[in-house]
C-alpha cells in the first residue's frame, strides 16, 4: 500500500454533477483515486455557475445563477473537487461519448447523479458499459430511484428535503414546515450512503473479480435519517411533527439569545444534577433547590418559565461566556456559530487544523470542508485545488487514451472536446 | 434496476463490538445490515439507548423501544460490565476476535480502563477502533459535551435554519448524531480497505462538530472570498417560484432555478397568469432574485387555483422542479416507495408481530442488504458469544450474578 494513498490505482470516471455527487467522488480522491470529472462547454457541473464566486459582491447573500463568464471562480464548486482532475468532452455527440466509454474501459468506478434518462439517452447505463468493462462498478443517484412511477421526478436537495419528511419535523410547532436552509441531504447522508455501497462493491470486487451495479434512490437513502418518525407511525400511527427546538425528556432545551447582534447559545440539560449545576453557574443558588424545578416533569410544566430565567442569564453573556461557563459545571452548552466564528474564531476547530486552504490559479486563496473523521494511519491528501475546467484534457487524451496531440487538436476544433 | 438472483453478504468475516451510545447508534446499524456481526456491548440491565422513545403502545419499557428497534436492527447483544476485573478480561478477550470497535465514549475513557486503542491493538494490530465525540479526542474542547442540539449549533448548521429574528431552528431527526455516524461509518470502511489491501489496523477519530460542518453549505466560502456571512431566511422566498408556496390543499416546494423558470411561465401563460412574467428580464435567476413580491404576486395566486398533485405532477412532467411536503405517513403511503417495495417487514415474535421498516439505503445487484432480525433483547446473545471466548453455561451464571454480565 502506498502511504497515505489507500485507493492508489482505483481511477473513477465521474459523470456526477452539483453537490451529492462530487462529495462521494471527494472521499476517494483524498486517500488517493484518480478522479477524473467528464464535463463540457455545454454541461459543466452546475456548481461552476453557482456562488459564491472570487472576487463577487459582498451581500449576495445565496447561491444565485449569474452570468459570470469564467466557470472557474466558484468556491461552493472549488469545495467538492479539489485533487481531480478535468476532462472536457461533449457527451451529447456521439464521438464525444466514444470517449467516455474509452474512460470507462480503463476505469474502476463510475458514478452519476442525473435523472434515469440522461444516462439512458446516451447509451451510458450500466448495462451499456458492463459490456465494454464487465468488471466496472457503478454508482447511480437518482433522486426517486431508476424504476417506479415518479422516476423521472427532478429534484436538489432543497427540495428532497421536503419529499422525505425532514422539513416536515423541522421548525416551530405553531409554524408551517421550515427548511434547514440548505440542500441539507447532499452534505453527509447521500454522499456517506453512497460511499459506502461502493466500499461494499470494491470489497466484493476484490474477491471475486465482479464489478456490479449499485442504485441510490436519494428519497430512500435521506428516509433513512428520520430518527423513529417512520416506525413510529408504522407501529403506532402516530404522524410526528414540528417541536422546535424542545426535546422529549431534556429541559431546559434550546437555543438562547446572547449579547450581541444575533448571538445565540445552544444549553441542554438532560438530568436534575445537570440543572443544578445550570441554576448555580448562572448564580440561582435558591432557584437550585426550588422543589417547582426540581425535576424534569416539573420542569417540563413551566417550560416557558424555565427558559425565560435561562434566557435572563444568558443575554447579558457573550455565547462563548455561557458555554464555556457551563461546560465547566459539566452541561452541554454551545456557539451557534456563524461562518465567521467557525472559521476564525473557534479555537477547537483551529486546534484541529479543519479548514483546508489550497490556492487555485484563477480564483486564488480557497477554503475547503477538512476532514470529517480522521485516520491514524493513513492520513487524508489535499494536494491540489479543484481543477479548472478542462484543465486535464490533454493529460486524459494523450496519457490515458492514447490519443496524439493532432488528433486532440481536430477534436477541440470539432468541438468534441469542449 | 435488475436485481441478480443471488446476492451474497461481503461483511460476513466482520466482527464488530458496539459500544456507541446515541452519536454512534446509526454507524453500526449499517454494517449490521450488509452483514457484519455487530455485538451489541450493554452494561448490565440494558443500555440507556432503551430508555428512549417513543415505544411500543408509549409503553415505557427496555424491550419496548422504537429508538432502540430503529437503530439496532441485524445486531447481537451481550451485557457486560466492562469496569469490574472480571468484566475488562472479558472485553479483552473479545476485542481480540474483533475487526472493528465503535465506541462513543469521553476521551481517554477507555484508556483509563486499559481498554484503549493502544492496549488492545497491541494484542490485535488488525483491530480498527472509531471514537466518535462531541469534538473530537484532541484540542481545548476535547472534554466538552454535546446533544445533538449543541453538535449542530457548534458545527455551524444551526445557524442557517429558521426565521429571521427568531432563535434558530433544529433540525429534526437527530441530525448532528447522524452525520457523526454516517462520517464514522465511512472511514471505518476506509480503514478496513487499508486493511484489505495489506495494511494494519488504526484508531479513527470522528467528532461531531467536525461532521457537521459540511452541512454549512456555503457558508464558509461566502465568508472566506466575500467576507459574507450566510444567515437564515426562513419561509423567505431565494426567488421568485422558489420556496414553499401555498397551493388549494397545502403547499408545495417550488425550485424555480436556471432552466426551470421557462416552462412554469409558459404553462401558466397558457391558463391566463403571470403573463407580465414572459418577458426577458425574468429569465435571469439574479433578477427573480430581487424582484420576488412582483413574481409571487403571479405565482401565488396561481398556485392557489391548482391542488398539491396538479402542481406537482405538472410541472414534474415540465421538468420543472416541484416536491410535496411529506409527512411520515405520507412516506408510508408513497406509491414511489411502494412500488419499489421499500419498506420491510421485521418480525417481533415476543410482541407478536410484524412491523413495517424503512429498507435500504443503497440497492445493489450482487450484494446483500437485509435486515437480519429485529433488535437484540437485552443480552439475548450471552451464551453464544462468551460460549465461544470457552465460558461454561455455569461460569456465565457465575458472572451473572457477580453483576458483571
């Protein structure tokens, strides 16, 4: 095994595009696979449109589609690809998608996250390439699965979110369904998912010289993250709803407003010693030994009392003082941190190096997700920056294909490779 | 897509001891259920993971609870008490014939006990050991604790979720312990493949915070390059036909992005609305952006006049985006699941029934996913288990009633 680069010789031709796609592609390029995104003029991946962009306008406040002429300035694109590499190639004309399949002929693993017919239309299905390499693994993320009467339903996560039930669970009780303000299933749960089926589906292939097919129904992989709302309506009929920010058997439990301009602290308090170490941190020495208090059911009853006396107490407080005073009595208490606190402020996530800087050669200084689980052994890479796009055509044609310099030269000007 | 006939487990060799509490439930349930021999660790009387609801009938009881069923299902449990003399020989023993331990412990909990990394992969340099924590076992907040509701505050999600001048709203479903897990659960299966190709076994270290933080979007981007910092818009529409709009029997999720304006435009053009809307401008997703009154003023009224499913399955048919706001029963009843024989039925034989499940997360055509059995009973699997470290039936009475198992 090559140090450090545990995937070392594992090359993936990767189709997928936006977000939930290219996180699952990023865990392999950090320990090591060759990652080679298919884009082109016509289809870059989505997020080289989408901000924020080096050099953009402070107070654009979402990701908005612009009309920026370079496809290479995107920090949300920057954060999902860096250590790959960029082919670009047309796949809509058939010459282009000659050289798809050339890649895949060469590759280990191939991964898209389309609608079914995009794959289907051009002739790009596992089933199509399992005939040029019987032994390719590949991954397919539609949204609502490959077969089933919503198929071809489009979707992003923002929206995923709301089909499979978590803006249902999130927000006030007395309020409609509220986001979580992102497209929160393409972070973690259908990347994660997803990476480990193609774990699944390397080891299989390590034994028994098979490649195979995997599809990921992103509906039914974000089902998975719904606590116990399924079963519990499976077994008791119960539709759970919105609770805010409360918990079943913690109280206090919530987010309390700080000194400050929109400062916020998380406190939950799980056990009556918890409370008591809450109530004398915050200088209630009576409020400690108040039997109305004492207990969680009590506590439970006056839950607007509770956090207002908590709420009393933190307001005068910076957030970083409430946590940190609480944490030392032993209650969990944290920063609702900003991207200015996490990113410059946080001591832990400092100490921990977490943030990835890389600079680009069009864009400049990048930030970048760090590690979310780190090895002993085999320590994650950053070695490069997201590629620019196209930047690797030359390189794939002529190293990997076999393809000489003057017949890239035709194919760029046929526009093929572009 | 095509199912083979025959499928086979690829975790099968994998033994894997479980002594996760809620941060780390998820990360074994996964391996359970693509094959793994996932052993429960219990303290005796049963894990505190029990205690949680909702149960069965709200019937408060260790045996009893949907908490417990969802995220054990496929796994062993033995009782062990892993502080005694005889408990920590025991786990010595154990974590011996083991591949991989998930444990969710405080820092330097385990090493107290001489059960740590380093003891027990001395004695079994093979063995993966993933230590998920609020914030990791290095830096100054390495102590610090954390719920679920303070690992996404710290991991900066918590932030962006909610209205406008009110207090920021938590995710449902555990979201911090879920993406703890499921990061865990990705470098374990890292790990393993070091293995597999020839390498030895090693520690991995999962925090919380740190498996939050990709859920910021893009937060730290704006900040970092536009020293923007993200906040959370709530029920405010990003753009024109973007957001949740109230439709005839509800609402709907709009994501009226960069191709999908045309053909919401164009279809409600052809019934008599937002004619003032066809025109060049609108087409760009910065001028809906900061002209949304003017286009909801269209919209709106537009989709008031259309139920859920016209909506839906309209502009689905436009490739427009459009999605419901599903409830969990919605789910149960989701003709997409069901016909795809999503859910799976678990037999309770001590409760006398079947309870539907959600199934798999990923669907392959060689490999097997399955959800074994239900969720252990308390210590259901002592005798199998220590049996096979050469216990005798009286030696694991003996132990019993020393409290130990």
């Amino acid at each position: 095994m090559i140090p450090g680069r545990p995937f070392a010789g594992i090359r993936i031709a990767d189709f997928s595009w936006y977000a939930a796609g290219p996180i699952i592609t990023r865990f392999f390029a950090q320990f090591g696979a060759e990652v080679i995104k298919l884009e082109s003029h016509a289809k870059p991946d989505g997020l080289r449109q989408n901000g924020p962009f080096a050099g953009g306008t402070p107070g654009i406040s979402l990701p908005a589609s612009t009309t920026i002429n370079s496809l290479d300035l995107s920090g949300y694109f920057a954060n999902y690809n860096y250590n790959k590499l960029s082919l670009q190639v047309d796949l809509n004309l058939p010459r282009g998608r000659e050289i798809a399949k050339r890649l895949v002929r060469i590759s280990d693993i191939v991964i898209d996250n389309f609608t079914p017919r995009v794959m289907e239309k051009w002739k790009l299905t596992y089933e199509d390439l399992a005939q040029i390499k019987p032994d390719i693994i590949m991954a397919d993320l539609p949204m609502l699965g490959l077969v089933g009467p919503q198929r071809d339903y489009m979707g992003f996560g923002y929206a995923l979110s709301s089909l499979a039930g978590i803006d249902h669970l999130t927000g006030m009780p007395d309020d409609l369904p509220t986001s979580t303000g992102t497209n929160f299933p393409d972070y973690s749960c259908n990347p994660c998912h997803t990476t480990v089926a193609l774990l699944a589906a390397l080891r299989y292939r390590q034994r028994t010289g098979k490649g195979q097919h995997i599809e990921v129904s992103q509906l039914e992989s974000t089902a998975q993250i719904l606590g116990t709302a399924i079963i519990d309506y499976t077994v008791n009929g119960r539709v759970q709803g919105r609770r805010g920010n409360t918990h079943p058997s913690a109280c206090p439990h919530g987010v309390y407003r700080c000194k400050g301009n929109d400062r916020w602290c998380a406190v939950t308090v799980f056990t009556d010693a918890e409370w008591v170490s809450l109530c004398r941190a915050m200088g209630r020495e009576l409020l400690a030994t108040d039997s109305d208090f004492g207990s969680f059911q009590s506590r439970r009853a006056r839950e607007a009392d509770v956090n207002r006396l908590v709420e009393e107490w933190t307001t005068s407080l910076s957030p970083e003082e409430v946590m940190e005073t609480l944490q030392r009595v032993g209650v969990a208490a944290g920063v609702v941190q900003t991207a200015e606190d996490a990113l410059d402020r946080d001591p832990q996530l400092a100490a921990r190096k977490h943030w990835v800087y890389l600079d680009h050669p069009e864009a400049g200084r990048m930030v970048h997700d760090g590690d979310t689980f780190k090895l002993s052994r085999t320590p994650s890479q950053f070695h490069s920056p997201a590629p620019c796009l196209g930047q690797h055509t030359n390189w794939v044609c002529q190293e990997l294909l076999g393809i000489n310099a003057d017949e890239v030269s035709a194919l760029r000007e046929e526009k093929v490779l572009y | 897509m095509p199912t083979e006939p025959s499928t086979e487990s690829v975790y099968s060799d994998l033994r894997v001891l479980d002594l996760a509490g809620e941060m780390g439930i998820y990360c074994g349930k996964i391996l359970a259920d693509l094959g793994a021999e996932v052993i429960k660790v219990e303290p005796p009387g049963g894990d505190s993971c029990r205690r949680i609801g909702p149960f069965v009938g709200d019937e408060p009881h260790p045996e009893k609870s949907l908490y417990w069923f969802q995220f054990n299902t496929s796994k062993k449990s033995i009782t062990l008490d892993i502080t005694t003399a005889d408990g920590k020989d025991l786990f010595r023993k154990l974590a011996a014939t083991a591949d991989v331990i998930i444990e969710t412990f405080a820092p330097g909990y385990l090493d107290g006990l001489g059960l740590g990394y380093e003891a027990l992969g001395r004695e079994n340099p093979g063995l993966i050991m993933t230590s998920i924590t609020p914030f990791g076992q290095t830096g100054p907040y390495r102590d610090y604790k954390a719920s679920d509701l303070v690992g996404i505050a710290m991991g900066g999600q918590l932030y962006l979720a909610g209205t406008p001048g009110e207090p920021p709203v938590q995710a449902g479903g555990s979201q911090g312990y879920n993406q703890a897990s499921l990061h865990a659960v990705v470098g374990t299966l890292i790990a393993l493949h070091c293995r597999d190709i020839g390498g030895e076994g090693q520690q991995i270290d999962v925090s919380m915070q740190d498996a939050v933080t990709p859920s910021m979007e893009t937060a730290a981007p704006f900040w970092v390059m536009n020293k923007h910092i993200r906040k959370r818009t709530g029920h405010e529409h990003r753009a024109a036909g973007y957001g949740l709009y109230p439709c005839r029997d509800g609402f709907v999720s709009l994501m009226s992005g960069a191709r999908a304006w045309e053909p919401l435009i164009a279809w409600m053009n052809e019934e008599g609305y937002g004619l003032d809307l066809a025109g060049e401008e609108w087409l760009s997703r910065a001028f809906r952006g900061e002209h949304v009154d003017e286009g909801d003023a269209h919209i709106i009224p537009w989709c008031l006049d259309h139920t859920m499913r016209e909506l839906i399955e309209g502009l689905q048919a436009r490739h427009t985006i459009a999605m419901p706001i599903n409830t969990p029963k919605d789910l149960v009843e989701s003709p997409q699941l069901n016909a795809r024989n999503f859910f799976v039925e678990v037999d309770h034989p001590e409760l006398g029934a079947k309870y539907r499940y959600p199934g798999s997360p990923y669907r392959f055509s060689h490999i097997e996913w399955r959800i074994a059995h239900r969720a252990p009973l308390i210590g259901e699997h002592n005798l199998e288990i220590f049996g096979q470290l050469g216990l005798s039936r009286q030696e694991i009475i003996a132990l019993k009633g020393a409290g130990v198992i």
